[in-house]
C-alpha cells in the first residue's frame, strides 16, 4: 500500500455509493477525507469468526484487532472486486461467495469511509499477508460479542461498528 496508491472519493451524503473523485492515500489520510472501505467478516460452518490482529505498521488502529477483512477502494474499482482483492491479500481466501450485509458510514478522528460490509463462509486456510496481519484465528461468535462488551480490549473501533451494522443486517432478515 504506497502513499501515492489513489483512492476513490465518495459523496458523504449519498449512502449509494457515489464516486466524487480522486486523491492519494496520503491526502485521504492527512484530511480524513470521505472514501470506501469494504469489510468482510469471515465466519466457519460453525458460526465462529476469523479474528486477526493488525500490524502495528498500519496506518489507521495499528496492534489493534478486527472481525473483518478488508480495506480502500482505490480509483476507478467496483467495492465487490475491492473486496475480492482485499480478502485474497490480507487472508489469502479466494473463491468465496460474498454475501453483502451493510453498506454504512463510519467517521471518527483517524478516518471517514463508507463500508460495504460482506460475509463468507471459509473452512480453508488462512493465509496472513505479513505486512498488513500480525496474527489472527478463529474465535466463537459469542466470545467475540463477549470480549466486544469490554470497552478496554484494543478492538478497532471501526469494526466494533461493522459488527452492530452486521447485527443490524442479520436482525433485519428474521
């Protein structure tokens, strides 16, 4: 992930997904400027849910841990293949349906994206993409939601809102 990749520019307005421009990573960090970000929660036939830990070369939550894979949409991408590309490089999975969840705003100090949140079902293996994932393994749903109740365990906090729009998504099907 180089500093001068470009990363699409999105209208925070429009929760469709309207393209607005362009601008390099770094400037989409240093003005926190609105982009897309895609998240997918990879789950087992079981229920439980691949959860990783961040290097702490990162430039966003860096050491922190999250439920989802992903990252930016660069220029001229479609968020699915963003996501493809994403999970085939932070996870090592291909060849997965990618099941669409949420598509929601997030915005706090650090950075401003609207997610296009996914679900796969995955019982390969993992493989960590060393530069991005420090190390990571399956956990049960519910001691997720458990260690998620604890404000002081190091979570990043755009994946604590990833998980409640997912709730939201699963609730609003049954």
């Amino acid at each position: 992930m180089a500093a001068d990749e470009l990363l699409a520019l999105y209208d925070p307005g429009d929760d469709t997904g309207r393209v607005t421009g362009a601008a390099p990573r770094w400037q989409v960090r240093a003005e926190n400027l609105p982009h897309a970000a895609t998240a997918v929660i990879v789950r087992r036939p079981d229920g439980a849910v691949y959860v990783h830990r961040r290097t702490d070369t990162k430039d966003v939550y860096p050491g922190m841990h999250d439920a989802f894979a992903g990252g930016c949409v660069d220029a001229g991408e479609d968020p699915e293949d963003a996501t493809r590309r994403e999970l085939a490089e932070e996870l090592g999975i291909t060849g997965v349906e990618l099941v669409p969840r949420f598509r929601r705003w997030y915005r706090d100090e650090n950075t401003h994206y609207l997610a296009f949140g996914y679900e796969v079902i995955w019982d390969g293996p993992v493989v960590h993409q060393p530069e991005e994932v420090a190390d990571g393994g399956w956990m049960p749903w519910q001691e997720l939601l458990e260690r998620l109740a604890d404000p002081t365990w190091p979570f990043v906090p755009d994946g604590r809102a990833g998980i409640a729009a997912y709730l939201d998504a699963l609730a609003g099907q049954q």
